[in-house]
C-alpha cells in the first residue's frame, strides 16, 4: 500500500498564506499530495487545493491567567467548556466541508505549550485535566 502524503500548513488564521501551495502548482503538483492539513478556515483551503482536507494542530487553553500576548478569550471561554466549544466548532466545519475527513486537536490537556508558541500557563501536575475527555462531545 502507498502510504498517503499529507501537507500541512500552518498560520491558520493566514487565508493567503493557506493558499500558498496553489503558487507552486508547478513545482508542486496536485498529485504529489493527498490531502491538505490546515490549522483553521477548512472550507476555503479545501477549495483552493480541491483535495481531501484535515484540521490539525487545533486547540484551546483550559487556563491562560498570565499571557504575555493578546489571546483572543471573546471567542469563547478559555475553560474546558470553550475548548468544548472549539472542538465541536472544528468538527462541524470539518463535516460542513466538501472532502472534510477529520482533525487533529492538539494537546488537549494543554501541558508544556508556552515553549511552542502560546504563552498560557504549562501544566505540571500529574493530575489528569478535565480536558481529556473532550472528545467525547463530538
């Protein structure tokens, strides 16, 4: 079996940068991909790419008392009820979404995330968070 090539793009929020790989159609051939991996806006990549579309690298904070950045908490509650929200947000515009097969939520316990870009709390207690369990609701 052919193992399946997925490119994932990052800057989600980035409509243009989304669409960047349609530059290098050239280069970069649609058969040289199977699917298209985007951080957030499914329906607008997977129309620019025409290829089956995951979301990956999606998530929420559960606590962010003391960012150094701008987060934006009006989008819904930075608890595990908002990442509730987020997740059930991404999986219905993934399924709402021509070829839309699946997501990937990212650390969904939020540990150790303020080295890798978003610079809410880490957690370092052995203590499972609620946010495990956030599967469950899609």
């Amino acid at each position: 079996m052919k193992p399946k090539i997925m490119i994932r793009l990052d800057n989600g929020w980035d409509l243009g940068a989304q669409r960047i790989l349609s530059s290098y159609s050239p280069t970069l051939s649609r058969r040289a991909r199977d699917a298209v991996g985007a951080a957030v806006q499914p329906g607008p990549v997977q129309s620019a790419y025409s290829k089956p579309l995951l979301v990956v690298d999606t998530n929420w904070p559960e606590s962010c008392p003391n960012t150094d950045t701008a987060f934006p908490a009006n989008l819904r509650p930075i608890s595990f009820s908002g990442q509730k929200t987020l997740l059930q947000q991404v999986a219905a515009a993934v399924e709402d979404t021509t070829e839309g097969v699946g997501l990937y939520y990212w650390k969904p316990a939020w540990v150790d995330n303020a080295g890798l870009g978003p610079s809410c709390i880490d957690y370092h207690s052995s203590q499972v968070r609620e946010s495990v369990t956030v599967f469950r609701f899609i």
